[in-house]
C-alpha cells in the first residue's frame, strides 16, 4: 500500500511542513469569498454580483499568474526561501487590512493580488515535498501535500462567525496571526532536497518556452483547469450562490429567528461542509491513480462531474438535495486534481517545479473564469442555470482530450514513467 510505503522514505517533516504551508496559504487566499457580503456592505454604494464575482476572481487570477513566478523560483533558489518570502509578504498584507480595512473597491482589488501571492504556494509546497520521493509515490505524496487546500473550510467555518462577532476586518486579524505562526513553523521544519536525493535544474526563460511547446503540457493545462479551476471557482464563490440561491431555506437548519447575519454563518457551514469533500479527499484521487492510472481515474472523476453540473442546472431546486449535487461535484474535482498530478511528475519529472506553476496557473486561471462567470451568470439571467451549463460542457471537453492522448501517453513516455497512466 502507497501509505504505507511512505514510512521511511522521503522526509516527513518537510511533507507535514508543506501540508501546513499550503493549508493556511490557501486559507487566507481565498478568504473573500466568505467575506464578500460583510466586505461589500462597507464599500461606498455597493458592488454588483458581478463585480462580486470579479472580487472573489482577482486573488484566483493573481494567484494563478504569481505561481509561474514562484515555480520560476523554487527551481533558481530553491522552495524554502521561496516559501518564507512569500510567506512573509502576505502577513504583511493580512495585517495592514486588520488595521485599515479598504476604503474602495480598487483597494479590495489589490489586497486580492496579494492574497493571490497565498494561492501561488501550489508552486512551493508541492515540489517541495515531491522533491523527496520517488516516483510510484507522487500521487499519494503529492495528494497529501496538495490536500492543504483544505484550508479554504477553515475560512467559511470560522469567518462568516468571527466577522459577525468583531467584524469582518478581525478574519485578517486572525489569518496573520496564524499564517505568521505556520511561517515560524515551516522554518523550523521545512528542508529542501539534499543533491543525492534531488538534483536542481535551475531554469531559463527559454525553458517555459520549451515546455509551452510541448503539446502535453496543454493537455496537462486544460485537465487543470478543469479540476482545479472547478474546485477553487467554487469554494470561492460558494457562499455568495448559497446565499443567493437559497438563503430563505436555510430557516431548516433549525434557527427560531434567522436574520441576515445567522443566513451568512449558516450558509459558511454548508459550504465549508462540500469544500472539505473536494479538499480531504484529493489524496484519495492521487491514490486511486496510483493503483489504476490517472487516466482511468480522470474519466471517471470528470463523468461524474459533468453529469452532476447538467443535473443541478436542470433540476435541482431543493435546498438539501443541491448540498449533496455540490458534495459529489467538489468530492469529484478534489480526487482529479490529485489524479491529474499523479501524471505531471511521471511526464515532466525534471521539470516539476517550473511545470507545477505553470499547470497551476492554468489552474487559478480557470477558477478565476469559473467565479467571474458565476458572477455575470446570476447578474444577466438572475440565476446560475447557464453557469453550471457551460461548466458541464468544459468538461466533457476535457473527457474528450483524455481519450485523445491517452494512447500516445501509454506507449511513449509512459512505459518509462515508473508509475501506472
């Protein structure tokens, strides 16, 4: 068993370090989300649901373009300084918006770049705790790593409560705190890869665009996109659909009085509940394509996900019913994000750094269409019926490119890869 085989191999405190990292980085990136009512009803004159969904897409779309960097990064000085700078740039930033809010939209907007610097440490945690093991295990390793996005469900349990309680400027507050606490941690615990175990290849602008010629790393851009940018477009955009969509039905949870702010903290809950599917069970995705092959494993991870988004378009109009359609969807994308990178290391193995920002941009950038989408969806139609359409049919695109290569993966680099495609 892949787990297992994990006990003496590698380097565990680097994994549980990069685990930590990429949590609360991920917990603070997308913290807009959760806070976008509470934000918006203190911005002069109000936002439209699609500059909402624009609020919520720019730390997805700067967090997807900051990852190339970062990638750029870990392989010139390695992921440890990368982690700690970057690290150190949004606690500064978390801070700065506990103590002087925004006074605009335009000042919202530039605090999500810098929360965008968060959501780039894709490209800093998952090398560097893939650094460390061989190839038969980068599913399960890089699932586990990857799992930190789990992070996000912290944001909508505990902020929509927090923002109630002292307002929404004390989730900053408490985000820099705790990301300053983890950036302590990850000092302390966090190694890079000595030379015997991983040699770095520094690379040259010229090599991303040697990768960008390359064919697979398109395929590899649009499974991600698909994916990732399913799964984090989502959870950013969670709250504001539930609260849209069903906030009057929420009274069923069990409240006596529900006022607005109990809809926000309640809606919180049930999102945080399908966002955890998608987070805790990506490791499970990575390990099922361990054992069957990440092809195998996509076609069924995105079939159940286009099937899903065409029937909750469709059909579902029920409160409960559309928690378990978002479970499944979320569960689905969580386990073919780490079916997608059980197959990245095995293609690219010499180039994981650079190729897990580039791929990770991909993916923050079909998150950020994902949201903005949403957002414009709910503000011309008064509803999201067109937006989950148009998702579905992304993704049988994507079903359709994985029949198209997966062939050619299977009898050139994939006889040598070391791992089942």
């Amino acid at each position: 068993m892949a787990l297992a085989e994990l006990k003496g191999k590698g380097h565990w405190p680097t994994l549980l370090a990069s685990f930590l990292y990429f949590d609360f980085s991920f917990m603070v990136w997308l913290m807009l989300g959760p806070l976008a009512q509470e934000i918006t009803a203190d911005i002069p004159g109000g936002l439209t649901a699609g500059q909402i969904g624009t609020m919520i897409a720019v730390p997805i779309f700067a967090g997807a373009l900051l990852r190339i960097l970062l990638g750029f990064s870990v392989d010139r000085v390695g992921a440890k300084r990368t982690a700690l700078v970057a690290q150190a740039v949004v606690v500064t930033g978390l801070f700065y918006a506990y103590l002087f809010g925004f006074q605009s939209y335009d000042a919202l907007l530039a605090m999500g770049v810098i929360l965008g610097l968060a959501g780039a440490s894709f490209a800093v945690a998952l090398p560097q705790a893939g650094q460390w093991y061989p190839p038969h295990l980068q599913g399960v390793v890089l699932g586990i790593a990857g799992a930190g996005n789990i992070g996000v469900v912290i944001d909508f349990l505990f902020a929509p409560k927090i923002a109630e309680i002292w307002g929404w400027q004390a989730v900053f507050g408490v985000g820099g705190t705790l990301s300053l606490i983890i950036l302590i941690t990850y000092f302390f615990m966090a190694k890079d890869a000595p030379e015997d175990v991983y040699k770095p290849n520094p690379k040259k602008l010229s090599d991303y665009g040697r990768l960008l010629k390359d064919r697979d790393t398109w395929w590899f851009n649009l499974f991600y996109a698909v994916s990732f940018g399913g799964f984090v477009g989502f959870a950013g955009y969670m709250k504001v659909y539930l609260m849209n969509e069903y906030a009057i039905d929420m009274k069923a949870f069990g409240l006596d009085v529900l006022d607005e702010e109990n809809v926000k903290v309640v809606a919180g809950y049930f999102g945080a509940l399908c966002i955890f599917a998608g987070a805790v069970l990506r490791p499970v995705g990575g390990y099922i394509a361990d054992r069957v092959g990440g092809v195998k494993s996509l076609y069924f991870f995105y079939g159940a996900v286009a099937v899903l988004a065409i029937f909750n378009a469709l059909f579902v109009d029920n409160f409960y019913l559309a928690i378990l359609v978002l479970f499944l969807i979320m569960a689905n994308l969580g386990m073919a994000n780490g079916a997608v990178f059980q197959l990245v290391p095995q293609r690219f193995g010499k180039d994981i750094g650079i190729m897990t920002g580039i791929i990770g941009a991909a993916g923050g950038l079909g998150g950020s269409a994902l949201a903005t989408m949403l957002g414009y969806t709910k503000q011309a139609t008064d509803g999201y019926m067109v937006g989950f359409i148009v998702f579905a049919v992304v993704v049988l695109i994507a079903i359709s490119g994985v029949s198209f290569v997966k062939t050619r993966w299977r009898t050139t680099w994939g006889v040598n890869a070391g791992g089942k495609i």
